[in-house]
C-alpha cells in the first residue's frame, strides 16, 4: 500500500513538471494538456468530473490552470499530492523567470536589449489587448454587466482603487443581478467568506511599507493572490496601480518590460510576481521567492479549505452572480490598464505599427502571444537598426 501511494505521488510530481516546462499558451491551453493527461491517457477521473472541477476552480481566487493541478495532485495523492502537484506546476516558471530576471539586470542596459525591447513593448499592448477581447467575450453578458464593466473602467481611470473597484463592483453587481433574476435569498451567507477574505487583506493594506522589504513586498503579493479573479491578466491591473502609481516601486517601463519577458516562460502567467521581487528588491534570489511564494499561496489554502464546499458553492445562485460581476468587474479594469499603457507606449509611428499589426495577427489571426513577443523584438531591432 505504501509502495503504492508513492508511486502515485512521484507520477504526479513527473506529470505536473513535464506540463509545467511545456505548459505555453495560458490558462486555456494548461486545461487542455491536463485533460489529455489525466482523463484521456491516465484515466485518473472522468471527463464529467474533471469538467465539475474546470467550473468550479473559476469561482475561487487565483489562476485557475495552477488550482486545477492542485485539484488534481488532492484527487490522485491527497494531501501530499496536492503540494507536489501545484509546486511542480510552478516550479519550472518561476525559475526561468527568475533566471531572465538575472539576465534582464546584468544585460539590460545593453543597445541590443534595449533594440528588441523598443518592439516587445507594443506587442505586449496587443496581447493584452487580445486577452482583454477573449475575457470581454466571456464576461459581458447582458446589459447590466455591460453598464457595470464600463463604470469601473471610468473609476479606474481616476486612478481609484482598483482592488476595491473589484470587490466593491462584485458585491454590488451580485445584489443587481440577484434582484433582477429571483427574489430568492438562499445561500446569501455563502458569499461571505469570499468577499470578507477580500475585504481582510485591503484592510491590512495599510501596513505596507513605502520601501520594496521583503515584508512589504510579500504581503502585496499575498493580497493580490488572495483577490485575483478570472484571468492572471488582471495582475497586470493591480501591478500598474499600485507598484507603479502607489508604491512606485517599478516603472511603466519595467512594468511593460517584465510582462514581456513572462510571455516568453510557460506555466501561470503570475510567475511574473519573481520577476519582479527580484527586480524590486535590487537582484536579491530572496525577493523572488518571497513575491513568487506569496502570490500562490492562497490558490494552496483556497483548494484545501474549499474543496468539500466546491460543489455546494457551484450551485449557488448568490456566487454565480458574485463571479459574473466580478469577471466583468476585472475586464473594465483591464480596459483602463490598457488604455493607460498604450498612452505612454506609443509614441511613435512604429510603435503604432507594430501594435496595429500585431492586433490584427492576435485577433484574427489568432497567432500566439510567443510569437507575438518574438516578432515585436525583432521588428524592433529591425527599425531601430535602419534608422526608422
């Protein structure tokens, strides 16, 4: 029996960081691989199953590729399992991640780097920007939450919290549509634990420091995680207001720079928060893994403590209404964040091109943010080399 239970565990291990080190293309693509994996060539649950646990993962905070494996590693090794799968899921990311990060402060300064940067940066607006059409697709689902979504995109761009513009315009948006839906009041109370963790952590937002230490750097990260909903996109909302504007810890420049550099790593777009900890905190390998620590461990606690309540919280009207406001809610924050980095982005003809083009190969084409990436730099390198 022993023998068997580690033999579960070192397949859960091998499978969670082969799809960690291959895991490009985001959250829709890590599902997919996962599903070939673990239902298709393992058999580990069925199909049906493994849908239930696709839906619910979206009604928790954190990335939900990462929760899926830590889902997956609870289902196949219990608890042991459920650490194994969602560290080898993250490990090979924030590695790399903190690898380019080395890179980024000893060669950055360089022509070359700064050449395929000049291009990079507009096309990181085109992948947010295909990102921000995807989710907009998903998210807007009727005139209320159409209304809802742009309101918080105008309040974000009075430089308004974002943090509470998202909880905020979730819990308003879930009393609208729950009084336009049904009169209904069952399960009201479960919202609460969701909301109130969110509320907990702005609440203790006051304790951080106007200095990049490691516990103010942590607990940024930890509140972040703690209140990210739908997309690992939306971090990048949260980084510009309060890393940029607040803290002023980064500038839209790094900002553009260091979610460039994570489009090139596979594995949870958040693994850009070791970018970052690094950078903030001067290259110290502690500030990595403070900032990259933090941001997933609440996506750990959420699995282990919701994973009996899953599929009562599923179920329940009240949530289900929390999350549509709440996605929409994070789509409008996106949108600021977006007009906000192409305002000081392109400033020039060729920024523009390269944005446009790249725009149109994202959104109708739907060529892969990699690529995207890639081609920016080099049409980058390109133009400054000819003098354009």
């Amino acid at each position: 029996m022993e023998n068997k239970k580690r033999g579960r565990l070192r397949e859960v291990a091998a499978l969670f960081f082969k799809l960690g080190v291959i895991g490009f293309g985001g959250p829709a693509a890590h599902i997919a691989l996962m599903e070939d994996e673990v239902v298709e060539k393992r058999a580990w649950l069925s199909r049906e199953r493994f849908l239930d646990l696709v839906g619910v993962t979206s009604i928790i905070p954190g990335p939900n590729s990462t929760e899926m494996a830590i889902h997956l590693g609870f289902l196949r090794g219990g608890w042991p399992g459920l650490l194994l799968a969602g560290l080898c899921f993250i490990f090979p990311a924030v590695t790399l991640t903190t690898i380019l990060a080395w890179a980024y402060m000893t060669y950055g300064a360089i022509p070359e780097v700064a050449d395929l940067l000049y291009g990079i940066k507009p096309a990181v607006l085109a992948v947010i920007l295909g990102a921000l059409w995807r989710l907009g697709q998903k998210a807007v689902k009727g005139w209320r939450l159409s209304f809802l979504g742009l309101a918080v995109m105008l309040v974000a761009l009075t430089q308004f919290s974002g943090v509470l513009a998202l909880i905020g315009g979730g819990i308003i948006g879930m009393f609208w549509l729950r009084m336009t839906r049904s009169r209904d009041r069952e399960h009201a109370a479960i919202i609460a634990p969701i909301a109130g963790t969110g509320f907990t952590i702005l609440a203790s937002q006051g304790a951080v420091s106007a200095g990049p230490t490691l516990w103010a750097l942590g607990l940024f990260f930890l509140k972040i995680g703690a209140i990210l909903y739908g997309s690992g996109y939306l971090l990048i909302a949260f980084l510009e207001e309060e890393l940029v504007l607040g803290y002023a810890w980064l500038t839209q420049e790094q900002l553009l720079e260091a979610i460039a550099i994570g489009q090139f790593t596979p594995g949870p777009v958040l693994s850009t928060a070791a970018f970052i900890g690094y950078l903030v905190t001067g290259g110290k390998l502690s500030g990595a893994l403070v900032a990259a620590g933090a941001i997933f461990l609440p996506s750990f606690v959420f699995v282990a403590a919701l994973n009996p309540l899953l599929p009562r919280l599923r179920e329940s009207e009240w949530v289900a209404s929390f999350l549509d406001a709440v996605n929409v809610c994070a789509v409008g924050l996106m949108a600021a964040v977006t007009i906000e980095l192409g305002y000081l982005t392109l400033d020039s003809i060729p920024k523009m091109a390269i944005a446009g083009i790249a725009s149109i190969l994202i959104l109708w084409r739907g060529i892969g943010a990699v690529w995207l990436v890639v081609g920016g730099a080099v049409a980058g390198w390109i133009i400054l080399a000819a003098g354009l």
